[in-house]
C-alpha cells in the first residue's frame, strides 16, 4: 500500500552542498529534521546542521565542544580500542561519541519551497558541560507571542531535553536541561490546556519498559512533571522499536493530532499518527495502523542513514498539512498531507 503523503516535485529542498559549514575545517555531513514555524510572513525552518572534519584514509576525526571552542579529535581507524558499527555514533575506549556535532541554523523562504539562510540571524550552538556534542531535533511552538525551541541535548552525560526561548530570533533565553538524559523528542503543544502546559516527550530504557512516547505537564512551561506514558512500540509491525512524537500536536474537532514517527528492527523510520482528548491529551483515542508516510523515494532510501523519513515540524493551513522532514538523515524535504485523510486512518481503541 502507498503512503498519503504528496511530496514535493522540488524534493530534496536542500543538501548538505547548499549550505555553508560554520568554520573552515569542517564540512556540512548532513541536513536533519527542522523545527518549523512562520515568522515575518516567512516560512522558517530551524535546521540540524551535522558538521565533521573532512575525513582521510586511515583515520576517524570527529568534533566535540570544549571551553576553548571546537575541538578536533582523531583516531586512527585501526586502533584495537575503537568500536564502530554506525556511521553515527563511535566508542573508544569505552566511551560513546558522535561522528560530527551539530548545530541549528535557521533557513527561510518566501514559498515554502526555495529556502535562503538569512545573514543576520545567529547560529545556535551547544553550550555548557550538557550540550559538548552537539543540539539536535529541535521543535518550535509559538505561545503567547514567545517561541519555544525544545531540542535534544547530547553530551558524554547522555542526551537530554534542552529549552530556550525567544521573541524575535535575535535575543534568546537560556533554559537548561528541562528534562533529563535519557529523554528526547519533546513536543510542546501549541496551547494551554485547562491552563496547562502539556508537552510529548520520549524517555528510553535499554533494558526494561521500551522506548515509547509519553505525556507531561507544567504550569509555568519550564518544570515538568505528573508523566504518563501514552504510546508503546507494537511488536511486527513498523513501529515496533521505538517511537517519537513529531511537532507539537494539531488541535482538530475531533482530538488532538500527533504526528509521530516510528522504527523497526531494521532501523527503517516511518510516520504515523495518533489522537489524543482535546480536553484530556492523558487519553489516547485512535492511532493508525500502517504508516502514513514510508521511504519510498531514492532521497529517502539512500543518504548518510538511509531508510528514513523523521519530522519535527509542521504547517497546518486549513485542511493542508505541510511537514517538513529529514530524509536519510541527509537531506530536507517537503510533503503535504490533508488532514481528514489523515483523520480517516486512525483506528478507535
């Protein structure tokens, strides 16, 4: 069966190639899953820029943050500490390090479609002991005239939920860790319900329970608590590893809708949705069986990690979903959905 998903004819919208790396010595490796919103009568998107040192025979070199800046380390490929099985993460000498450290970098466009990176706007980068390795997957939801940019947060500590705030894109504040390692994917929602912040979060366990989403709350948007866990992994089937919520949940007459993603044994990465109250997200309603978007395209199955379509963000004008996702973990990419299609799929649990 075919996905619903109506992807862009100008797909992929950007490659590593159209963008410049942030320092001389680095290269752009990758382009992953944008945080998206409008601003200025724009559509932005708020990239994960993966960066590593060009890489030569012989030898594994990657990046890492350090009070002095970016540091460099390399390794020589045949060295009998070194364990490397993912083109993604390496260990050596028992610890765990990413092949490249990214950043966000935001890129606008007046169509949705040709996207430019503006020249005075800042980078944002990782900062402080919890972020050496790098801010990723980062998600933007606008409340009340402020901006907040959830995003994942990795170090040698682990990987955790990060959160700054801004108004005009500019100026940002800084507020730690919000939820910590291990934790990721974490979705705002778009308003206050029953004067609550609620957010999607993502915590994982390697050896009990599984990596499934659940549900937290807050009354100030910064401490989180009274979590539930909403959506499990289902065994043989395309989410039967682990799953992660999209954006922030779209507010429809019947619910709110989750656009989430989810990963077999095989490591393929498809997207999904489920439907939780509008009046108490803590119950879930419906979700869908199959996947409503799969990698199907020659940009989605092959790249730096292939076999993937991830999003964070999202558009909603009307009926039209526009997602903006990563695909194999290389390229950004546009797809449009209509949300009583979407609707139609959910299955009543």
């Amino acid at each position: 069966m075919a996905d619903i998903a109506y992807r862009f004819s100008d797909n992929p919208l950007l490659s590593p190639q159209d963008l410049q790396p942030s320092i001389n010595g680095l290269e752009i490796a990758c382009l992953l899953n944008p945080g998206v919103f409008t601003f200025l009568n724009k559509t932005w998107l708020l990239l994960r820029v993966a960066e590593r040192p060009k890489q030569v025979d012989g030898v594994i070199s990657f990046p890492i943050l350090s009070d002095q800046g970016i540091e460099i380390k390399k390794i020589k490929e045949d060295d009998p500490e070194l364990v490397i099985n993912d083109p993604r993460i390496l260990t050596y000498k028992g610890v765990d390090y990413l092949t490249t450290l990214s950043h966000l970098r935001l890129v606008c466009s007046d169509d949705g479609v040709h996207f430019y990176q503006p020249t005075d706007y800042p980078l944002l980068q990782g900062e402080g002991k919890n972020e050496t390795f790098g801010i990723e997957d980062c998600r933007v939801v606008l409340i009340e005239e402020t901006y907040y940019l959830t995003y994942t947060a990795v170090s040698e500590h682990g990987v955790g939920v990060g959160l700054r705030t801004t108004k005009d894109w500019k100026t940002f504040e800084k507020h730690g860790m919000i939820i910590p390692p291990h934790n990721k994917d974490c979705a705002i929602f778009e308003e206050k319900v029953n004067g609550k912040f609620y957010a999607l979060h993502r915590p994982s366990s390697v050896d009990l329970g599984g990596n499934y989403i659940w549900l937290t709350q807050s009354t100030d948007g910064l401490h989180w608590g009274n979590h539930k866990c909403l959506i499990k992994t289902r065994a043989s089937k395309w989410d039967s590893k682990r799953v992660g919520a999209g954006a922030s949940p779209i507010k429809t007459k019947m619910g709110w809708l989750a656009i989430y993603h989810g990963a077999d044994d095989a490591n393929q990465y498809c997207l999904g949705a489920f439907l939780l109250d509008l009046n108490d997200p803590s119950i879930v309603l419906a979700q869908t069986d199959a996947p409503i978007m799969k990698p199907e395209e020659d940009y989605e199955l092959n790249g730096f990690f292939g076999q993937v379509v991830f999003t964070n963000g999202h558009l909603v004008k009307g009926d039209e979903l526009t997602i903006y996702y990563g695909a194999a973990d290389e390229f950004i990419c546009g797809a449009k959905f209509s949300i009583q299609e979407v609707l139609s799929l959910l299955q009543y649990l």
